[in-house]
C-alpha cells in the first residue's frame, strides 16, 4: 500500500485484500484471542503481548502488580477487558524498536479501571495519560457577580 504518498488511491490495492479475506471467513468463525470473564488480569495482558503483539511476555513494575492484585480480588474488575496503552511507533513498549519485533518483554508500568469504558487500561513503557474531564467541569463554578456596583466574574480561581 503507497496511501502515504498517494492517499486512497494508494490504498485500493490492500483494501481489496482485506475485503477479499473478510469474503473469505465466516463471522461464525470469529473469537476473542481471551476470555475476558474467565482469565485473570495478568492472564489476559500476557495473551495480547504474544498473540497480538508477538512479544515473549511481561514484566510488572510494583506499582502495577499491587493494582493488578487489587483488581484480581474484584470479580467485577477482573472480568473486564484490557486496552493496552502503548507507543504507536512499535508493537513493543519500546518507540526506538520500529515495526514489529519479537520476542521482546513489554513492561507493565500501571493499570488503571476506565468503568464508564468497562475495561481496565493497562500502561506499557513511557506513556503519559492526559487527564480527563471530572465529572463536573470547573465551568459550573463560574458565574457573573451582579450584585455590586460592576458586574464581576467569580470562580476562576
């Protein structure tokens, strides 16, 4: 595929393919790669790194076996999904190994429950999360004080 360079004209070649492989399997014959209810946390992320990502396994940093534990002792929280939180440059954790090594050893930094996504979002190598939005923005505390002499804004700080 050239749809870097020539855009969806360069793509048409591959999205043949793909519709040609989709043709050719049945939806009957599609699976998960785990059993998000039955496996455990651990069990689940170590499955995605070899058979998605085709890694060797995974190492936990401290921080992230302490709430891998947490979340295992939960049936609620240990039956959920797993969304793995990467680099894009590579399917390691490591941005420098371009492409698609193997064989490698992803590192599980932290893990995190997203429930209103229903799953738990698991931190490989560097990455940095941006904050979300709380539940009820800071906006609700502004306001126009027009009880004095000049109208005054209020709560912005």
């Amino acid at each position: 595929a050239d749809h870097f360079a020539k855009g969806g004209a360069g793509a048409v070649e591959l999205g043949r393919a793909v519709m040609a492989a989709c043709a050719a399997t049945s939806p009957r014959e599609f699976r998960h790669i785990y059993d998000a209810k039955a496996q455990g946390v651990k069990d689940k992320i170590e499955t995605i790194v070899r058979e998605v990502y085709g890694g060797a396994g995974a190492k936990y940093s401290p921080a992230a076996e302490a709430r891998i534990a947490r979340y295992e002792a939960d049936p609620a929280l240990r039956s959920l999904p797993i969304c793995m939180s990467k680099t894009q440059y590579s399917l390691s954790d490591d941005p420098k190994a371009l492409g698609a090594p193997s064989g490698f050893t992803v590192t599980v930094k932290d893990a995190y429950v997203s429930a209103g996504a229903g799953f738990i979002v698991v931190s490989l190598g560097t990455i940095s999360f941006i904050p979300g939005l709380p539940v009820k923005p800071a906006y609700y505390k502004i306001d126009v004080d027009l009880s004095s002499g000049s109208p005054r804004v209020v709560g912005l700080s």
